[in-house]
C-alpha cells in the first residue's frame, strides 16, 4: 500500500466515522467509497465504524472484483454505477439519517421548502421506488433519481449524496437531513410554501460559487 492509498484509506474511515459523529447513522448501517485510480476504495460490510481500520477499506474495480479475502459494502452496486457514469462526482455517501428516512419510508420527494434545495442541483428532491438493498435493480432507480441531482432520498431505506469530494459529499448528507428536519417540523405547523421553479434555477446558479462549491471541496482522490 503506497501512501496515496493510504491516504485515501484513511479519508474513507474518516468519512464513515464523521457519519456517526453527525448522527446520520448508527452500528454497521450506511457506506462510503471514494473514487481512486481506475476503480473505488468502499467500506467493508458489517463492521462497525469504531473497529474499521484503513486496512479494511475494500478496493473495488469497476467490473466489481475485489479480493477474495474482503468483502464490500453491500450496496456496492450503485457507489460503483453512480462513479462509473457521473465523472462530476468522486465520492458517495449512503446513510439511515432519521428524517430523511422518514420521508423515505412515506415514500415522499422533498419539494422547494427551502432555497437550500438548490445545493443537490435543482427544485426537487426525488425518492427512488423501493428495491431490495443490494441490488443492481436498486442501482438503476437510485441513478435515475440522481439525474441533475447530487442527492436523493430510497424508498423504505435510506438517503445517497455523491460528490466532488469526501468533503462535499459529506457536507450535501448533512444538509439533506436539515432540510427533511426542517421540512418535518414544518408540516406539523401548517402548510408550507413552495419557492417557484425560476426561483430555485436562479439559486442554483448563484450556488456554483457558493461554500465548497467555490473550489470544488477537497483535492480529488486519484
């Protein structure tokens, strides 16, 4: 292992970790992988984030070998579909957030609540039809939810957020689940109000230089 594996090793342990300081997960449940070389290094399956060492990180190519002895994440599927056919985005982020999942399990896209939606791309945040985790079927729906966006939410299951980086990627899951925090809350005062679609496409321009978007987040894992 040279050190820009491990390096890369380590950025990938730190990701999962940070997802368990946030509260967007708990035990052995959600993934990340980061791209790096001509494939991905992903979270190995079931073992907790307290236990993962560099050394257990699974380097995954893109036809899906990996060595015998290491087994990956089982949603392995669409960390390598979604890097494989978005070159914008170099890392990816899975998790059980409780009000994001929430809205998953109602089955519920996040509409324009909040100007902040114009982070993942555009007004809406869509919610994948369910599919068995683990499968490509679940793979194909999460990338068409995806299309112009860089989150979405998983039927009965979870959320996903790809990114330029660890960092942004990262940085989306965390304003994902604000936002369904917010938008929960909301719904228990009264109606919301939504912001038009010319409102949302004129922020989202405005975004392109806004926080890490300035600079594109962290240096690229290669």
């Amino acid at each position: 292992m040279d050190k820009d594996e491990r390096s890369a090793r380590e950025s990938v342990v730190a990701a999962a970790r940070e997802l368990d300081a946030q509260g967007l997960n708990r035990g052995t449940s959600g993934n990340v992988s980061v791209r790096f070389r001509d494939g991905l290094l992903i979270t190995p399956s079931g073992l907790p984030t307290a236990r993962m060492r560099p050394e257990d990180v699974v380097p995954l190519a893109l036809d899906g070998t990996h060595p015998a002895d290491q087994k990956p994440s089982s949603e392995w599927h669409f960390h390598r579909d979604i890097l494989a056919s978005r070159p914008d985005c170099d890392a990816v982020v899975h998790a059980h957030p409780v009000y994001c999942t929430a809205f998953a399990l109602c089955r519920r896209e996040i509409p324009a609540v909040h100007y902040m939606i114009a982070a993942f791309g555009g007004p809406s945040v869509r919610c994948a039809p369910y599919a068995p985790y683990g499968t490509a079927e679940l793979s194909e729906l999460a990338l068409a939810a995806l299309i112009d966006r860089n989150v979405c939410l998983l039927a009965n299951h979870g959320m996903i957020a790809a990114g330029a980086s660890l960092e942004k990627a990262l940085w989306l899951a965390v304003e994902l689940e604000t936002m369904c925090h917010q938008y929960a809350v909301a719904l228990q005062i009264g109606t919301p109000a939504i912001l038009s679609e010319h409102e949302i496409g004129t922020t989202v321009e405005r975004f392109r230089g806004y926080g890490l978007n300035a600079t594109g987040g962290a240096s690229k894992s290669r």
